[in-house]
C-alpha cells in the first residue's frame, strides 16, 4: 500500500522507480482514510539513504503511512545539504505536541563512544522521554536500540574484539510475539555493529524480554514486556548492497575490514552478495506498522483513530472483536443521505471507534472508494480473527456487536 511522504523528497523518485506506491500529499488528503503517523529520527549521516531504506520496507504495510523526518538541532550533520534538512526535516520544537503512532529512532556511527559524550545525548534522551507519552510504540535499531535499554533500564554496552558484520542465523526466543508473525523458527538477518549488549542483562531487567537471537552475535530483537519499545540490534533496513558499500569504504580508508559473514559467496567480496536479505529478518519494519495499524492492539492506545470514513446511506453495523472487546455508543440511526460523514452525524464516541469494524447489516465489507476498499478492512479484521463467511462476507452470528452495548 501507498506510502505518503513529501513529493519533492529525493526517495520519492527512487521508490517510484522500484514500483512501490509513493502517494503525493494532496492525493492522501483527499483519501477517507487515517494515515499511519509514524515519526522517523534519522541519526544516520548518510540521511538520504537511510530514509529511502526504511521508507523502502514501510512500503509493504497494508495502510497508507504518513512520515516525519526529524533531526538532532544539536549536532550539524555534514554529509548532506542544508536544503534538504531545511526542507525535509523537522526539530523537537516542531513536533513536541505532536502524537504518533511510531517512532524509528535509527542507528548512528558513535558506536564506540560512551553514551555522555555524544554531543547530541541530552537531546535524544528528551525525545525519548517524550516518546513514552506521545508514541504508540518505538522502535530503536542498532545503536539506537543500545542508547534505548541504557537510557530506560541502566544497560550497559560494550566492546567486541571485532566487528559483527555479515548476515546471521537466528531463531526465536519468543515465537509467539506478534511483531514476529511470520516469521521461521530460524531466520537470516543482517548486522553491522562494534559493540554489544549482553543477553544475561537484558534477562535480569524484569520488564523487558528476549525475542530473537543468534549463536553467533547474541541478540537481535529484545521487546519491553508491555509492548512499548523495541530494540533490534542489526539493520533490518539495510538493502541487499548495503554490507558491500560498508566494506567498500572501509577499505577505501584502509581500515583493513573483515569480509561480512555470510554475505559473498565464498566469501569473495569481488562475488554478488547473497540473497538472504530477502528473509524475515528485514520485515521488522513493516510488521511493526502493520501491528500499529491495527486498532485497539496492545501497541496501540486508545482514542486516537480520528478520522472515520464517509456513510453510503445504509445503516451501519459494527463488530466486536472478542480480542480485544469493541468500544461502544449509541450511533444507532439511519443516516440521510450517503454524503453525510460519520463524525458529523452521529455523537462523539467516549473512545474512538475503529472504522474497519464497521460493515453493512449483511456483512459486506466497505465498497472500493471508501477506507481504501474491501482488501484492507478484509486484512484488519482477519488479524484480530474474526471470522468470514465463504461468500466474503463478515459472519456476524458470530461476532455482532449489538446496539446499547458497552464494555
């Protein structure tokens, strides 16, 4: 499904070019549908590539995602023009009273520093702070994920002897997270890290939990357990390339890298790398925004979906998800005509209620040119098991959700 950033942003073109549904901003705003808001502080100095990569796997959600850049205002980024911070990003200042659905705080080559001295330290840690009363959820990657666990529980990082960089092996830990639906007991995934968190810390932190792991470079996904914050240790944004520019300019530096494990064939690196990014391990992302574009899911708080779509003229019918139960209130009326909108007929909800539980009294679901079509209210419901019919329709004997009722 679409992704909706700005038109003149230089990953627009690149995305349109690899197919992928880029949205202008006045298409989206004329859609009746909620956007995704996801905010995305790019720590990174190659800003451009970084946001093209994670805009690149937001793509594959089933909802259109709307997205924020955000920049440090304390540390003057050098690898990419004023012009494009000035116009494409924004400071804490611009987004304090601002809520979100996601936050990506991404990884940054500071590494090897100690946290206090980066320059830009008590700035991130405000927005972190921040993010604990104004995002759904967050999800830290690599070092963003080690400055997360130091900042919130106290956990130390701490030098390896070497580099972990190629794709690795791993296997769950704790198969039945949703953020890895999907996933295979084992899966390759990519790392490009100096330093380390160790797991026993991680375990003797009583809110967060293990997820994914691997044998050979310890941790890859820790979660907190009230499913708030993420921590993934690799780069599961990174493009099937990435690994080879890394080595490429490390050797330009005389550096003398390590060819990345399990990346060239034969581990030659003049060979194509191998295809393994194509695993789970790089979906993190868009599962992460499907799971967030799921209402009332545990990452999810309530009252936020805003916007409903436009009533056809027939009078609507809502579901109770047993999983978790629907919000009720007495919108029971039949609608004078199909350009009323829902948020102007019928009384303020107490608590928003999601749009894709509501159907037709026969169980159809929303016609095309309405929440974005049948497809994506199909995908939603069925992520939170309620149950079809074989004709398409809702199977409402099971799960209707009756008027008057509240929780």
């Amino acid at each position: 499904m679409p992704i909706r950033i700005p038109d003149a942003l230089p990953a627009a073109a690149q995305l349109e070019s690899e197919n992928i549904f880029v949205m202008t901003e006045y298409r989206a705003l004329h859609q009746d549908i909620r956007p995704l808001r996801v905010l995305i502080l790019n720590l990174m100095p190659t800003k451009i590539a970084t946001e093209t990569q994670i805009m690149r796997k937001l793509s594959n959600t089933p909802l259109q995602v709307e997205v924020d850049l955000l920049r440090t205002k304390t540390h003057e980024a050098t690898h990419v023009s004023a012009g494009h911070l000035e116009t494409f990003y924004r400071t804490f200042d611009d987004i304090r009273d601002i809520h979100y659905d996601g936050l990506i705080i991404t990884g940054a080559p500071v590494e090897q520093m100690p946290f206090e001295e980066v320059d830009y330290w008590p700035e991130l840690c405000q927005i972190m702070d921040w993010s604990t009363t104004h995002v759904h959820s967050t999800l830290h990657i690599c070092w963003g994920a080690q400055a997360g666990l130091y900042h919130h529980y106290g956990i130390q990082k701490y030098d390896l002897p070497a580099k972990a960089s190629g794709v690795f092996e791993h296997y769950l830990v704790k198969p039945q997270s949703p953020l890895v639906r999907g996933f295979d007991d084992r899966f390759y995934a990519v790392h490009s890290r100096n330093t380390d968190v160790r797991r026993e810390d991680v375990e003797a932190e009583p809110q967060l939990e293990v997820v994914a792991v691997s044998d050979e470079v310890g941790l890859y996904i820790v979660k907190s357990t009230d499913s708030r914050r993420f921590f993934v240790f690799g780069h599961p944004e990174y493009d099937t390339d990435t690994l080879r520019l890394e080595y490429e300019r490390d050797v330009k530096r005389g550096l003398n890298p390590q060819v990345p494990a399990h990346y060239f064939p034969g581990d030659d690196p003049t060979a194509e790398p191998a295809k393994r990014l194509a695993q789970p391990g790089s979906a993190v992302l868009h599962q992460l925004a499907e799971l967030l574009c799921i209402p009332n899911h545990p990452l999810r708080c309530p009252g936020h979906l805003s916007f409903m779509p436009r009533s056809t003229g027939s009078r609507p019918v809502s579901l109770q998800d047993r999983r978790p139960p629907m919000v009720s209130w007495p919108f029971w009326q039949d609608t004078p005509g199909p350009a009323a909108s829902w948020d102007r007929q019928w009384p303020a909800p107490r608590r928003a209620c999601p749009c894709h539980r509501v159907v037709y009294r026969d169980g159809r679901l929303s016609p095309p040119d309405i929440f974005g079509g049948p497809g994506i209210q199909r995908f939603l419901l069925k992520q939170e098991g309620v149950p079809f019919l074989a004709d398409g329709r809702v199977d409402l004997s099971r799960c209707l959700w009756t008027a008057g009722h509240e929780e």
